[in-house]
C-alpha cells in the first residue's frame, strides 16, 4: 500500500471528477492535501467525502495569478509542499474553424498556462527543499494523438507533455520527478455533458469497452507521487484502456 503519510499535497481541480479522486486517494494514503477549483459548492463535497484525513479546500481559479499566489501563500506553512498535481482543465468539442480568439485563449489559459503558473508559485520552496518532491501533471491522451473536435485542447495538452519533460530536466538536479498522466474518455462531468451517442461510441472505441472511472486515473497519479516512482522523471503514461496502445 502506498504510504504519503507527512507528505504535504497541492491539488488543483479538486472539487469533482479526476481532481476530487486525487484528493480521496492521497488522502487515503495519509497526505495532508490543499486543493482548489472555481467551484465552492463542489469543493465542499470533496471535503465531506474526505472526512477521516485531511483535506482543505481554497477558492482558486487557475487562470489567475493572484488567486494562485494567495492559494501559495495559503499552503506556505510547512517550508515547501512534497506534491503538486495539476488536474485543473477544461474544453468543448467544436470545429476548430469555429473557435473564437476568446475560447482559444480560454483553452489555453486553463489548460497549459494554469499548470505553468502553479508551479511557478510552489517549485522555488521546492527546490531549495531538496527533498525529492513530485509533480504530476495532468494531460490527455488528446495531446498525444490528437482528437476530432478538440484540436485546439489537443494543443494544450500536447504543450502540458513538452512542458512536463522539460522541466523533468530542470528539476532533477533538485531530486524532484515530474511525470504526465494522459487520461482517455473518462467518467466525469465534461464527459457527461457529451451527447449520450457519443459517449457510448467513445465506450465502444475502448478496448476494454468502458471509459475509466477517475479512481482508476488517480491511482496513476498516486504513483507518480510515491516513493515507488522516485527513479521515474519526465514520463508520460496513458490510462485509457488501450485506446491509444503505440508501439
């Protein structure tokens, strides 16, 4: 069993979805977790769910760098967190010749710019802790092969992966691991707002013919944050049932 017991945890998207199933199992796992999302009402539940640990909820959108630097300042009372895992993100299936300037840069500020400030908020501390800290980010397997209706999120991802494997190189002087976890078609509320065609198309494209429930998504990330991944830096890994299975 993965022990994170005195490990102190951000998590960004934690009020629903694959963020709140990050925060359950880590809080499991013994962690003290901080994690934010523009929903209140669903951080909230996070909460409730998390009663036997401990588990803090802050308001935070991450396209906002004051909001992230007081979430930063709001953690700060240990000298540096052991895990940053950014969740946070958010798209809507269009034609790209549809996009709009706004929601091309609405995409890219949640998706590939919010991580990037994240962590540019916690990783000094971090650094100068030499304590072998982790950072998992959350990409798609979108970013990786792409997706029909989601190119300009695809982007976003894809630039989430190129981010994550140079800064692997930046951080591992300091003993930190930074590794990707590329979820497919998970049960989430993004995915529920899907026409109920297409999500059982995308179930039928599984190997497994399911999508994943966000659990099997955290345990991903739950290793990445472990001593179990501490040789592992600048990886990127697919939870997706197969779909997107490369040689």
């Amino acid at each position: 069993m993965i022990n994170l017991k005195g490990k102190v945890a951000i998590v960004t998207g934690g009020a629903s979805g694959i963020g709140r199933a990050c925060v359950l199992r880590m809080v499991e796992a013994g962690a003290t977790v901080h994690f934010g999302d523009i929903d209140e009402v669903g951080g909230a539940e996070t909460v409730s769910l998390a009663a036997t640990g401990s588990a803090t909820f802050h308001p935070l959108d991450v396209t906002d760098r004051d909001q992230i630097e007081r979430f930063a300042t709001e953690v700060a009372a240990s000298p540096a967190v052991d895990i940053i895992v950014n969740v946070a993100g958010w798209d809507r299936v269009q034609p790209f010749l549809d996009a709009t300037p706004e929601f091309m840069d609405q995409i890219l500020e949640i998706n590939l710019k919010g991580p990037m400030n994240v962590v540019k908020a916690f990783l000094p501390a971090m650094m100068e802790a030499q304590q072998q800290g982790k950072i998992v980010n959350i990409s798609s397997d979108a970013g990786r092969v792409g997706s029909l209706g989601e190119t300009i999120y695809a982007g976003a991802k894809g630039g989430v992966i190129a981010f994550t494997k140079s800064l692997a190189r930046e951080t591992a002087r300091a003993g930190i691991c930074v590794n990707c976890v590329c979820p497919g078609p998970t049960d989430t509320p993004l995915l529920r707002m899907q026409p109920q065609s297409i999500q059982e198309k995308l179930a039928r494209a599984v190997p497994f013919r399911r999508v994943a429930q966000p659990q099997e998504i955290a345990d991903a990330v739950l290793f990445f944050s472990s001593d179990l991944a501490g040789y592992v830096t600048g990886q990127v890994l697919s939870v997706s049932g197969g779909l997107t299975m490369s040689g």
